[in-house]
C-alpha cells in the first residue's frame, strides 16, 4: 500500500526518513530499497491529502500536480522543497515538460508563463532581468538547488532547469540577501537541476528557429549499482544561427552533469555546468531620457542597434549537496558551489534626442571577471510535545562574490530608431574606469512551524541574522567599504479549512544592499546606504481539488529608496507595492490542461523630495493576465494543439510618469504529435511565438528609468525528440 493512503502511514512517515521515501514515492518512481522494490505495484494508487501531514522533501522536488505542467510545491530558501498547500507562502514550479512544450530558450522564456513576473533586460544590455511583484530580481540572484551565485548571471538556457519555481514575497527569511544586489524583496526564483530517473533515458533533439536559428540535443540517464544507488545524467545543446531580428545572429553552448547517490540514510547530489552564449549585432533597449513623450514603436524585427553591438558571456559553475538523516527525525543537511563568469560587453543603446527618433549612439564596452562562492548547512527535524508537532529548521548560509570590472566608453555617431545607420565600431581614446568589489553575505535561520489540531493549525515563527559586507576599491584608487547587520522575523499563519482548501498569512521582510550615494550633490555622495528593509503584509487561500488547483493572495511590500535630505543622502523615500495575484492549473477535464494567472498591482512612490510622491513606480504594469493551455485533438489521435495569451496593461518609464507605455497583447499558438516508430518515442513540435507579428514595447528597464524594451517579433518554432 502506498504510504501516501493512510494518516497512520503519514504519520510514521515523517518520523522516518521526510524527504527520501515519500518523495520517491509519490513521484512514482522505482524505490532503491528491497522492500519498496516488493511494494512497487502499490505505487500506481491515487495518493490522498491526509490532515496531520506536513510533506517534507529536503533536496527532492514535489512531484508535478494533475497536467503536469506545475508542481506541487516548490523551494523555500534553507527550509528546502515544500508542498504548497502546507506553507504560508505562495509558490509554484514549472516543470521540464511545460519548458520542452513550449520549446523555452532562456529562463525569461518561461517565466512568461507567471503573470506576477515580468521580463525584461537589464543595465540597458542584453541579459535578461526580472521584476517579482513589481520589484527587480537580477539574473545574479537567481538560485540554483537554493544556493545563489552558481548560475550564470546574464543568460540562463532553460534546458539547464528540471524544475523552474518561484517564490512569491520576502525572502530574507528564507533565503537571505543574495550577493547580486537585488535582494529578493518581490520574490526568488530557483532552477531545480537535472538528476538520473529510475529508468534509462537517451533523447535526441534538434530545432530551428526563426530566421535560421538550429540546435541539437542530447539528454541521457542511467541508474548504476545492485540497489540502484547511483545515477548519472548529461544534457548538452549546441545551437547557432539567425534570430527573428534583422542583422541578428546568436551561437549558444551548454552542458550539465548531474550526480547522485541515494543510500541507505544520505543522499548526495554533484552539478557541473558550462554554458557559453555569444550574440551578434544584438538589439538593445532604447534610452528616452530626453524624450517628452513615448516614441512610437518601430517595426518587431528592425535592428535600430550598430552591427558593433553584441556580448560574450562563458561560465562554469558546480554544486555538490547533501543530506543525511542522522535519526529517524533528524536530518542534516550541506552545500557548496560557486562559479566563474567571464563576460565581453559592447552596449551601444540608441539614446533619444528628440520625439522622431533621432538618436545618439555610444560605443559602452565592459569586460567583467567574476567569481562566486556559496555554502549552507544546517539540520531539519520533526518532534512531538504533546499535542503540537513542531517542524523546526535551523540553518546557515553564506554567499562571496569577487567582481573585477572594467569598462570604456566613446561617442559612436548618430542613428534613427525608424531609419537606422549601422555605424562603425569608433576610433579614438575612450575614457576609462573600473573597480574590483568584493561582496560578503552570510545569515543564520531559525524556523519552527508548530502544527496544532491535528496539524490543521500551522503557526510558522522564525527569525533571521544577517550581515553584509561591501568592499569597494575603484581602479583611479581609495576604497569604499562598509558593513551592517540585521535581524528579521517572520510570522505565517495557515489554516486548513478541509482536505482541499487552505487559508494562509504572513508578515514577513526583505534585505538588499541599499546601494551607495549617486547624487553628486550630496556631502555623503559616493557613501553606502547599508541595508534596505522592506516590509510585507499577506494574506491568501490556495485550493487543490484533485485536477484543478490554483489561489488569490493579496500582499503589500514597502521598500526604502535613497534620496537627498539637506544635502545628505539617506534611505529616506519609500516605494509600496500593493496587488491581488490568482492563479488555476490542471486538467479540469480530460484532455484540457490549463496553466493560468493574473496580477494586478498598484506600486506608488510613497515618500519622494522630488515632488512624485504618489506617482507610479516605473516598469511596473498594473495588470498582466497570461491564460495558457493544452487540448488534445479529438479528431487526430495524439495531436496536441497548445496556445498561451499574455496581456500586459500600461506602464511608465520615468518618474514623472510622463512617459506611459501602451497595454500589449501577445498570443502564441503550437501543436504537438506524439507517435512511437521504431520502438521510440517521437515527439514533433510546431509554434509561432507572437503571431499577429505585434509591434509594442514590452516594458521599461528593470534597471534604470528611461530604458524601453521592444518585444520580440513573431518567430516560427520547430523542434524533433526522439527518446529510446
């Protein structure tokens, strides 16, 4: 009998090993050890939500829910790998079918799927950034198995992640300030890796996308030892060619190993990577600093950016964690990663000089040498006094960073935006500057969920501590340091109303670097700001009814920005972002599967000395709707036709909220046929990516004010998978 089928099996369970066996089995995989092994027909019943379970599944993902495009669950920082329903926050996972579905390149890809996400580039470059319930979240600080800084910052493939999940809120409770520098105060996002099955796999795959972009594939696992215990699995894609952008040519390299080691009481899991992405003649944003209105949109495929424009971006990174279940009740658990980034950087951004699109163009180059160090450790148990069970985690984490810049810039000539000149790269002495930083983040974590009622009742308390250490030393000389510490709680309530609704709240805070003095006016000009503290209020309801899941949360975060004060710089304004999120996914029928969400958020300049108190914050859209879906044909066996909508409402680009950016629809549409030849398994997959070919500008900077971000224009999709 499958544990997941009796309270009283629930119950030993989580005395007995939380994360290895029910995880294992719940996923349906083939177990390692001998007795699941002679239980294995059991794993095909139906498991059934039991109250008095609280799920844990340390370093193993949830398994996918009911379509399998979600998961159950997703990762809270230190607290590790949690089932929705039974934690105060909002979570959700994008599984390695949904990103193969839709034929993702990047993270951004796929997070266009998540209506409180919004995509974008950052710095005016061409990374992508990201903006969590109206605040930025850098590609620097997005997690990778929950540590920060092991990913590549600027670019991450999607063919890197099993999983994609985002945590939805505050973090510093969970996860800490990440070295990145934007801190987390909307929300993380973590990529789960890639690790062996139960069963032999070996996949192929090749793609093309528009204008003559092609790719191949490989993904193989095996399971090795007499229990099974150890598995091994390697992903490799090599792609080159044009993009859908005029003049725009792109090649991409990635590879990751994942290894692992499943024992009798410890679980081990290595992760090394290396991806390389080159772009050419890259389109970037558009600066309208200058401009009094927002420009019109210029053709979807026009390249307004000189040939000269493009980056090199090549990193290697690895991770090793580990758990070990030192009791029945007790596990601990390690890990340790890091990365080393080498980044080319030519940035030349048209910036606006009038309203009819003329345009100065700058030759900006950068050359950025980074290194990355992260660690965690810590001990997760379950223990019973008397009538409240208490799921307690105690854990540290630490993250370095060493970022060696160096960066020159010349006046290149003048372009239009409409009519554009491909100006040559320029001659002449450029001006120079550069800095080394060194960036030292480290906390400590004390959580307890105590479970009341049968665990109907779980009251979450916790708290942590944190400092953070910034040294910088510009390369013209002096040095700029400082250091600061915090303590933040954090409470959060949920309540099980039956087996399939939950009622949840929280209050909860946010750290990130506070930044330094930028007004040049200021006595303190140049003077780290320490910590930023923002503050979030939530309240929520999620559901789960078998085949159709989803929740409504409603949430307000205020952050402190700087500002000047009687010529003092300080954290002295505010930003407060208030919204309502929904969310529904599943199979509400069979054959239908839905995967959709919507946002609304009203983020205000609260505090300002400028005389915008009460504007709207800029890159922020009031609204974003994303309804996708998949419908398997009736009338064709095993054809498949998919569909995604994504309205984004209106944004400004600029404080003054004079530049205001229209609302945007995009629809993408693709089908799927799936047959077996040959004792394979084929998979055929057609998409077009915004097919109305809509001209709009996707959003303003995640970076700086004045930035716009032109959407991509519509691109053919088609890939071929065979698996054996």
């Amino acid at each position: 009998m499958s544990l997941g089928n009796t309270s009283g099996q629930l119950a030993a369970r989580r005395k007995a090993r939380l994360s290895r066996v029910l995880t294992l089995l719940a996923l349906g995989i083939a177990p390692v050890t001998s007795w699941a092994q002679t239980n294995a027909d059991a794993q095909a019943l139906d498991t059934v939500t039991v109250m008095g379970a609280i799920p844990t599944y340390g370093d193993t993902p949830p398994p996918p829910y009911v379509g399998g495009q979600v998961a159950a669950g997703g990762r809270l920082g230190l607290l590790g790998e949690k089932d929705a329903m039974d934690v105060p926050f909002n979570v959700i996972s994008y599984t390695s079918e949904l990103i193969e579905n839709q034929q993702s390149q990047t993270l951004g890809d796929t997070l266009q799927n998540d209506a409180s996400v919004s995509v974008g580039q950052g710095f005016g470059i061409y990374g992508e950034a990201f903006k969590v319930r109206g605040f930025n979240l850098t590609g620097d600080d997005v997690a990778y198995g929950g540590l920060y800084g092991v990913l590549p910052r600027q670019i991450i493939n999607s063919d890197l992640a099993e999983r994609i999940e985002v945590f939805k809120g505050a973090s510093a409770f969970t996860s800490g300030i990440p070295i990145g520098g934007s801190g987390g105060i909307g929300g993380t996002i973590n990529i789960e890796p890639k690790h062996a099955g139960d069963e032999p796999m070996l996949k192929f795959s090749s793609g093309y996308r528009s204008d003559s972009y092609g790719e191949v594939g490989v993904d193989a696992s095996q399971r090795f030892g007499d229990q099974q215990e150890w598995g091994a699995r390697v992903s490799a894609v090599r792609g080159r060619g044009d993009t859908a952008i005029d003049a725009e040519s792109q090649r991409d390299t990635s590879v990751v190993v994942g290894l692992d080691y499943r024992g009798e009481r410890g679980r081990v899991l290595f992760d090394f990577g290396h991806q390389k992405f080159t772009l050419d003649g890259g389109r970037s944003s558009v600066r309208t600093n200058v401009a009094t209105r927002v420009p019109a949109v210029p053709d979807s495929s026009l390249n307004y950016t000189p040939s000269f424009g493009g980056t090199d971006l090549e990193t290697n990174f690895g991770m090793v964690r580990g758990e070990y279940d030192l009791t029945d009740a007790w596990t601990a658990f390690a890990a340790v990663g890091g990365n080393r980034t080498l980044e080319g950087i030519v940035s030349a951004t048209p910036r606006l000089i009038d309203d009819v699109g003329n345009a100065s163009v700058s030759d900006f180059e950068t050359r950025n040498h980074i290194d990355n160090f992260a660690s965690q450790a810590g001990l997760r148990g379950y223990i019973v006094t008397g009538p409240v069970s208490h799921d307690v985690t105690f854990g540290y984490s630490s993250a370095y960073r060493n970022f060696d810049t160096d960066w020159s810039s010349l006046a290149a000539g003048a372009t239009n935006i409409y009519d554009p000149v491909d100006l040559t790269r320029p001659d002449g002495v450029p001006f120079y500057g550069g800095s080394v930083t060194r960036t030292r983040s480290q906390g400590v974590t004390l959580s307890d969920t105590l479970g009341f009622w049968d665990d109907r009742v779980l009251l979450t308390l916790g708290a942590r501590y944190q400092e953070l250490e910034i040294d910088e030393r510009p390369n013209a000389g002096g040095s700029n340091r400082y250091a600061d510490r915090r303590v933040t709680p954090a409470v959060g309530v949920l309540f099980k109303a039956n087996p399939n609704v939950s009622l949840y709240a929280n209050y909860v805070e946010a750290l990130q670097d506070g930044g330094t003095v930028s007004d040049t006016t200021a006595t303190n000009f140049g003077q780290h700001l320490g910590i930023a503290h923002a503050e979030q209020h939530e309240l929520g309801a999620k559901f789960d009814y078998g085949q159709l899941g989803g929740g409504i949360s409603l949430f307000q975060i205020e952050l402190p920005t700087a500002s000047v004060i009687d010529g003092v710089g300080g954290l002295n304004n505010e930003q407060r972002n208030r919204g309502i999120e929904l969310s529904l996914h599943g199979e509400p029928s069979e054959g239908v599967r839905l995967y959709s969400s919507a946002a609304w958020i009203d983020a205000e300049l609260t505090k300002t000395q400028d005389g915008s108190q009460g504007n709207d914050a800029t890159g922020v859209p009031d609204y974003r709707f994303v309804f996708g879906g998949e419908w398997d044909t009736p009338f064709v066996e095993r054809l498949t036709a998919t569909g995604r909508v994504v309205h984004t409402g209106s944004q400004y680009a600029d404080v003054a909220n004079n530049l205001e950016l229209d609302s945007w629809t995009r629809l993408d549409l693709g089908l799927r046929y799936t047959t077996p030849i040959g004792g394979a398994d084929w998979v055929w997959r057609a998409g077009i990516d915004n097919v109305t070919d809509e001209d709009y500008w996707a959003g303003a900077s995640t970076a700086f004010a004045g930035y716009l971000i032109q959407g991509e224009p519509r691109t053919f999709k088609l890939s071929a998978t065979v698996e054996f």
